[in-house]
C-alpha cells in the first residue's frame, strides 16, 4: 500500500524535473535493509578476493566498488523494487510501464578519493545540444547511515537540463554547487543520472554501501547493464514485477547467474 498520496508523488516528480534529485526520508524500514547489508557483506569480500593477486578490483576510482547484487534472497523483494510509491513517482518521470534494468551497489572503502564530476549517461540526441525529459533514473538507498565522512555522493542541482560543458563551467566559476547527500539508514533517493556527480572519499574505517536500482523508459535498452532472473525467481514474483523485469535475461538458476563474472558495466562516465 502506498504511504503517500498522489500529490505527494507529484512533488516528489517534480522535485526530481526541476533538481535532479529528491530524497524518501525512512521510506523503508532500517531492518531491511539490515538484511540487505548482512547479505552483501559476503558478496563484497568474494568481489575482492577474486582479484588476481597484484591487481586492483576498483572499478570506479580508487578503493570505490561496483558490484552487481544476485537476484535472489532478499535482493528480489518485490517490496523494494516494486515498492508502490517508488513506481508512481517513477511512472510520473519516465512514463507508465517502466522498464527496471539495473541492482547494484556502489561502495567505497577506506582510501576511496573523489571521482571526477561526470554523468550517468550521454544525452540521447547529442547532435541537438537539447536535453529531453526523463529517460532513465537511479533508486539508491544505502546499507548504512551515510554521514560527511563515510563517502557521501555529492551532485548539482538542475544540471541534466544543461548542457555538460555549461553545466561543468558553471561547477568551475562557482555559480553551481556540488552538494553532499547524507542520508539516514531508510532513506531512499530518486535521482535523474544526467545530473553532474561524482562519489567522495570514505574517511572512516568500514565500508560504505549503496544500492542503485535503475528504471528506464519502455523503449530504452543499454545492453551493459542488465539483471540475470531465475526462473524460479521470476515465477514467484506478483504480475507487476515479473513485468518490470521483461527485457532482462532469464537464467535456470542463481547458480547460472553472471553476477560472479567480471562487471560488463565499465564505462559509467559521460
């Protein structure tokens, strides 16, 4: 059942069409997400240690790692990815029967640095020099507290309706501020990923995650970046979820799933 009303959705969407971004404060419960953290944690060490020795599995900067979550257990919740005010908002944005293409989690360690200003994706009609309305949108929403010292993501305000020279020379002068994002454990984030950003650096001692779930317009397909679903996965799912999942590959089992193999989505900055 929906927390908010149908007003409240369009603020939210609208807040998102005019910012970049906006901000659920504890939309969902912080024991969830406990579940979600003590899930990943073994996910995150076996992404470490199947590195070769002497190689460096950081694929987005410096101590900072991408790493795909398996859809199975307590990532498949329909709960948190077809949570009924997350998809009204994201309806509002991106049009109705959206496409759900992304469950991730960006995480820096101790001795993450800061990422370079950049983008999610290129615009779609880069040869216009016009930016369009929503195309795709990231859910993120972290598997801890995120404070000024653990790696906070930091963006811009109205810069996916810029162009990225203008929005970065504006950044540069000082006439757009890059501001940080703390959130609280249940805080839940819907941002446009035109918008210019960067990861920070984590100053404290234990990791910091964050999940990212990506939804799309109906039509848009960026082959990267995609869910593996297991049958078995996907036939327990309600009509609405197994729906939002359709343009994703469909694998026997979680063991035939890719998530163990090395991360096709290497190139994330536009």
């Amino acid at each position: 059942m929906p927390r908010y009303s149908a007003d409240d959705h369009d603020l939210h969407a609208g807040a998102v069409r005019r910012d970049g971004i906006t901000v659920l404060r504890q939309h969902f419960a912080p024991a969830l997400l406990r579940t979600w953290a003590e899930a990943f944690a073994p996910l995150l060490d076996a992404h470490l240690a199947a590195q070769p020795t002497g190689t460096s599995s950081a694929n987005r900067g410096a101590a900072r790692h991408y790493v795909t979550l398996p859809f199975s257990g307590a990532f498949a919740d329909p709960a948190v990815f077809a949570d009924d005010d997350l998809l009204a908002i994201v309806d509002r944005l991106v049009g109705p029967d959206p496409v759900m293409c992304q469950l991730a989690t960006d995480t820096p360690l101790p001795g993450s640095d800061y990422q370079p200003l950049h983008r999610d994706t290129p615009p779609l009609f880069p040869e216009t020099a016009m930016e369009t309305p929503p195309f795709q949108l990231a859910v993120n929403f972290p598997l801890c507290d995120v404070t000024l010292d653990n790696g906070p993501f930091e963006t811009t305000r109205g810069t996916h309706l810029m162009g990225r020279e203008a929005a970065l020379a504006g950044i540069e002068r000082g006439a757009i501020a890059v501001q940080p994002v703390t959130m609280a454990l249940g805080d839940v984030m819907i941002r446009d990923v035109r918008a210019i950003h960067r990861g920070t650096p984590n100053r404290t001692a234990v990791q910091r995650p964050m999940v990212v779930v990506g939804y799309s317009r109906r039509w848009l397909l960026r082959p990267e970046v995609h869910i593996d679903v297991p049958q078995q996965v996907l036939d327990g799912l309600p009509h609405h979820a197994r729906h939002l999942l359709r343009y994703n590959p469909v694998v026997a089992d979680a063991a035939s799933a890719s998530a163990a193999a090395p991360e096709r989505y290497q190139s994330f900055m536009y």
